[in-house]
C-alpha cells in the first residue's frame, strides 16, 4: 500500500502567459497523476516566496525573482489520514508571469508540461479543491481558503472560500 505523505508547509506557482496557466503532470506525492502547477515543500526557516522560487527552479527548469512573483492565495488544506490522524498543510499560491532560461522542461516529478487556457483548464483530472478555487485566482482574485480532504487527497470533503480585496494578509 502507498505510503501518505504529511505536509505542513508548502508553496505552488502558477506560470501564466497570454490567457494560458501552464500545468504538469506530477509523477509522485500528494497530487500524483493530476495536473498540477510547480511547487512544494518549504524547508525549515525558508520564506514560502523563496521556497516557491527554489522548487520552480528544480520542477521546471525556469528561473522566476522572487520580487516578480504574486501571492494569490493561501489555502489550509485540512487532511485525514487512512490510520486515522489528521495533519494541516498550508498551500502559498503564487502568479509568475516572468521567468528566464526559456519554456518550461519536464523533470522527474513534473512530466507532459502543457498550456492551457485559463476558461478550459482539464479540472476533471486535477485535485479536487482545484475545481472550486483555481479559476477564481488566475481571473485576477485573491483568496484564503480551508478545505478538507480524506485519505490520500482523492475526496474533497468541504472547502470554503473568501475573496480578499487588500493584500496586506499576502506578505511572506
């Protein structure tokens, strides 16, 4: 049986270009066989902006400034495990839309990179709280969000949502 893995603290970029939020398939994890954008754990005493930088870099090949990329969203992910215990995991969301060393290349955890367009994202096969939150942030909101899932990720089992009109709650 797969193992579950426990996440605190975590970071995801959205590259978003001409109406098109790049997106992957991730191969391990939480998340894995969905599409997804670039991010991942923060290490202990690191920024979530630099964290998000850092895992772009190593998912994407693509270099972003962390002074160029937007905070969009954070979201409490409220997990339950298989055994029964239960963890949080905080998701920092960022909006890049500048970064160097040209497109996007496919990594060992980041496969199949493809554009698609903002209005027609394949949520059907991304994580389930993508369907409620993703369009609202790449359509220019801001938000902070709880959800709740079961085991593994697969069931969404609430999530709640409020757009944010200041961005005084999105510093690092």
């Amino acid at each position: 049986m797969e193992k579950e893995k426990t996440l605190l603290n975590a970071t995801l970029c959205l590259l978003v270009e001409d109406g098109k939020v790049l997106l992957a398939l991730k191969t391990q994890k939480i998340g894995k066989g969905c599409w997804n954008g670039y991010g991942g754990g923060i290490r202990k005493r690191e920024k979530p902006r630099k964290a998000a930088v850092r895992e772009l870099e190593e998912e994407a090949r693509v270099i972003a400034d962390p002074e160029h990329i937007e905070k969009v969203a954070v979201i409490d992910f409220h997990n339950n495990k298989s055994d029964g215990s239960f963890f949080i995991c905080r998701m920092h969301v960022y909006i890049v839309r500048q970064w160097w060393g040209g497109d996007p290349k496919e990594t060992k955890t980041m496969i199949k990179p493809a554009w698609f367009d903002i209005d027609h994202l394949p949520l059907e096969e991304m994580m389930p709280a993508d369907k409620i939150w993703l369009q609202i942030v790449l359509k220019g909101k801001k938000i902070i969000a709880v959800a709740e899932y079961g085991p593994f990720q697969k069931t969404l089992l609430s999530m709640e949502l409020e757009v944010k009109e200041n961005d005084f709650i999105f510093d690092d």
